[in-house]
C-alpha cells in the first residue's frame, strides 16, 4: 500500500484567494511584469508604432514597430525595423530628377562673345607733322566707340587720350575707320586703340608705331678746306637720334675706307676730320648715310 508524499510547501490562504485573470489588461500585467509599465503597452498581441523619441530618448533614431508575442513567456518585446519606406524617402522629387528651366545659365562675360571683331589697325604717314590711324571692322556688337591712345616713348606710364571715335553700336557689315594725328615733331610715336563696350568694359588693340623726322633731316657744313692738303673738317646736325656712317669712295666708285660708324642724337653736332696721308692725289667721293637720310659731297686731295 502506497504512502501519501506529503505537501512540502503548503498552499498559503494568499495564493488559495488569488482571483483568475479578468481581462486581457490583467494578462498582459502577468506576462510583461515591470516591462509594462515602462512602455505602456495597452493590448496584449497587438502590434504598435510609437517614435523612439519616447523609447530610446534619442530624436535622430528612426521609428521602429513592436509587437507582443504571447507565447513567449519573458521575451515579449520583438523590435522589427520597418520595411515600408515613406514616399518621401523612397520616391524622388521632380525637381531633383528633372532639370528646371532655370539651370541654363545665360551669357556672361565668359561665353565666347566677340563684341568687335578688328579686321586691322595701322598707322600712316602723311607728311612730316602728320599721320593717320587707319582700322576696320568686320562686326559690331554693343560698341561705344574708341578712344585713341598715344604714347612718346614710355609704354607704360605716358599713354594719353588725344581723342575719340563713335562705334555703330551693332552691325554685322564692314566699317572703316580713320582719326588723324598733327603737330607731331621729330621721334618715334606710338599708338593704340581702346575699344569700350556701352557696359563700360573695355579692351585695349595691338601697338603700332611711327617714325617722324622733321622737314631738315640733316645739316651738313661742306668739308673745308677743298681741294685737301693736309687735312680737311666738315660738321653734321641730324634732326632725330640715328647712326651715321662715313664713307670715302674714289671717284670710279670704289670704296677706300670707312671714316666713321658712330650714333649722333637729336639735334646733336658733330665734326669730322677727312686726313690727305695715304691718298693719292685726284677726286674722291664723301658718302654720308644715315637711318633717314642720304648725301654725298665731291672733294679734291692734291
């Protein structure tokens, strides 16, 4: 006959009144203990969507869904990340995918533009005192016309506005062009064109140059004494800075000797010695050359 084990752990009168479960409310508070009331979860089985903002205390965390298993007895809590993306991360904006009318960008200074295009530009001589700046276009766009620029000497720092030429605004034809420069003495001139736009822009032409030389080129004082015994002396005056080279030729024409290969300034005199030793005696022809100009004197040694 089999003993009766006795109840080690008696039921208390507690345990014995303990009351069944009322309500899924109840139920959930049995299965999730403490966990329900942090994260206040209302229905037991049922999923949920509620911003980490409140779980994590993190504003920048993505929301995530939860939902409760109730056959699990302690891990109740399932995190599952959302599969569904919001249309406003999923579908691209129109104004990212199609470009807006507005993202030509119009012309600028940059757009190869040409406002003038120069055909030439070149400087004339008239006469002694005067010259022409001649220049053609092929096309004009927006052209306020020119300013002439004329330098003597330093590029750098001495050029001047001595006047101004009217452009045609726009045209698509041939224009032609010319100012005239007078009063130019001696020396060496330099101009230039600055083409200005009716923006206010404006862009300088390539330099051309011109040499002027004054109505007396030269002054020579025919050599004395003539015919030559021993020695003779002439002197020179050149109106603009140059080299001058003296020559003695005989009188058929052939070269004898070179007397001088010197540079003589502007205005600047100069004397020369014609020695009779070592010729012999007959004509001889002084050949005097220089950049601008040219002469010759007849001379006799006995």
């Amino acid at each position: 006959m089999k003993k009766k084990k006795k109840n080690q752990h008696p039921i208390s009168n507690s345990q014995k009144e303990q009351p069944k479960l009322s309500s899924r409310r109840d139920a959930t508070k049995k299965i999730l203990g403490t966990t329900t009331l942090v994260f206040g979860l209302p229905f037991l089985g049922k999923s949920w969507s509620k911003p980490s903002t409140y779980l994590l205390g993190r504003e920048d965390t993505p929301t995530e869904n939860f939902s409760v298993d109730p056959k699990e007895p302690k891990s109740v809590l399932k995190m599952t990340s959302t599969t569904t993306a919001s249309p406003n991360t999923t579908t691209a904006s129109p104004t990212t995918t199609t470009a807006s009318p507005t993202t030509t960008a119009p012309p600028t200074s940059t757009t190869a533009v040409v406002p003038v295009e120069l055909v030439f530009f070149k400087v004339v001589k008239i006469d002694d005192s005067k010259a022409r700046l001649e220049w053609q276009t092929a096309s004009e766009i927006n052209n306020k016309g020119f300013e002439i620029q004329m330098s003597l000497g330093d590029l750098d720092k001495s050029w001047k506005n001595i006047g101004f030429v009217d452009g045609k605004i726009n045209t698509l034809e041939k224009v032609n062009y010319f100012y005239e420069v007078s009063d130019l003495t001696a020396g060496v001139y330099y101009f230039r064109l600055n083409q200005i736009d009716t923006d206010g822009t404006s862009t300088f032409t390539p330099i051309r140059s011109i040499a002027m030389h004054s109505k007396d080129k030269f002054k020579l004082q025919k050599p004395y004494p003539n015919p030559i015994k021993d020695r003779s002396t002439f002197e020179l005056t050149v109106s603009d800075g140059q080299i001058v080279t003296i020559d003695l030729y005989s009188f058929a024409g052939r070269k004898i000797k070179q007397l001088s290969k010197a540079y003589i300034g502007a205005g600047e005199t100069q004397q020369f010695d014609i020695f009779a030793e070592g010729l012999a005696s007959g004509f001889y022809i002084l050949k005097i050359t220089g950049q601008y100009f040219s002469t010759s004197e007849k001379i006799k040694v006995l």
